[in-house]
C-alpha cells in the first residue's frame, strides 16, 4: 500500500503555446504497479489553462479545491470543489482557472498511453 | 461529456455488522459507459468505518475532506485531504474517520466488478 500527500510529488510545470500555469503530478502510475489505471493531480494557477484538445482516450476527473470551467461541445460549464467530470474518448475539451485560488483536481486515464 | 456534482447522486446508505456511517455513490461508471474503471465516492461520518477486508482489485483513492486512518499491514496510517492510497489488489485494507468532519473521498477500481 502506498500513502502519500500529493504535494509529496516533484511537480512537473506546465507551460507552453497552448496550456498554462500548471503543475503535474502522476500519483499512482506505471511505478506503483498500477496496471489498470493512472492517477495524475492538476493544480492550475489563477489565469492558467490546460490545451484545448482530443484524444482516443478518457478523463474521469474529481475537482478538489478552486473554481473553474471545463469547455463542453461549445459552452463552459462551471466546475468547484466536489465536481465530477466524465469526458469520453474524442471529445474535445480544456479546463481553465477562473478563480484566485488554484484549481485542483485527480484525474485519472487508462493505462498505456503516456502518464503525463 | 458529463459534469455534476457528487452530491447529485443519490447515495446508498451502507450501515451493517462490518461498515458503519458510509453513504456511497457511483458517480462515473458503466451508464456512462466508462468501461475501462469506475470512480466511486464515499462520505464516511465521524465514527465511521469501512469493512477490513481483502479482494482480487486494486483501489486509487483521492481523499478530499476530513480525517481519518487506512489499515496498512498492521498499522495505521493517517490520511487527510490531499492523501493518496494506493491498495493494490489482495492487500487487506480498512477505513475510518478519526475526525468529526465526514471523510470524503474518491476511490476507483477497475471495470468487471461490482460497482457499489
């Protein structure tokens, strides 16, 4: 069994042409011996955004801490803490900040694609 | 894509001779056609525990509130908002709140099994 803090975590950053402002963490992965599932945690910063983007494989994500919104077929929809969202393979999507704490969230992927 | 909050699902209560205090939720899983993995939510009340048990799967958890402690090969380990555990599959495992908030967290587990 593993316990940890996910701060305990070396962050990777997040910073380039198309995301913004974000802190990576794979929490449960590959090196766990987690075979089936993949468990990574978001912090974005006041301002920051994730890419605007699709791809073959699906999201289940829990929002932990902050406020925000997730870009859905053509709207945003709001996002706090305790939110649930389900984005299906090929469905377009992007997350962004738009409060002044960190918006934080576990979001999780299946295994055999990159971790993060 | 599908964005609610957790607590738009009805809980089912779960209070028997092993588990006390749990409301647990589905909140992505086969209806939405998440057929790799399954992301449960359980609120455990103060005084509240989860079955010390053992089983076949893995379980990624999220802890988003409160405080409490996990069963770890004979000891206990504290877990509070922001802890991560991960119980690979045959490893006995308990929860319970220690605290007087409800211990909320996010546990997943792999597709082809009981849900809830």
């Amino acid at each position: 069994m593993k316990v940890i803090q996910y701060t305990d975590v070396e962050p990777t950053r997040i910073d380039n042409d198309i995301a913004k402002g974000i802190n990576g963490r794979v929490v449960i992965g590959k090196a766990d011996q987690a075979n089936n599932f993949c468990m990574r945690v978001f912090e974005i910063e006041a301002n920051g955004y994730t890419p605007k983007h699709t791809h073959g494989w699906e999201h289940e994500i829990f929002v932990h801490q902050g406020s925000g919104q997730v870009f859905n077929q053509g709207k945003w929809d709001d996002i706090v803490a305790g939110s649930i969202v389900f984005i299906p393979g090929e469905e377009e999507h992007q997350f962004k900040n738009t409060g002044t704490l960190p918006l934080v969230f576990a979001c999780l992927i299946p295994s055999g694609i990159p971790e993060l």
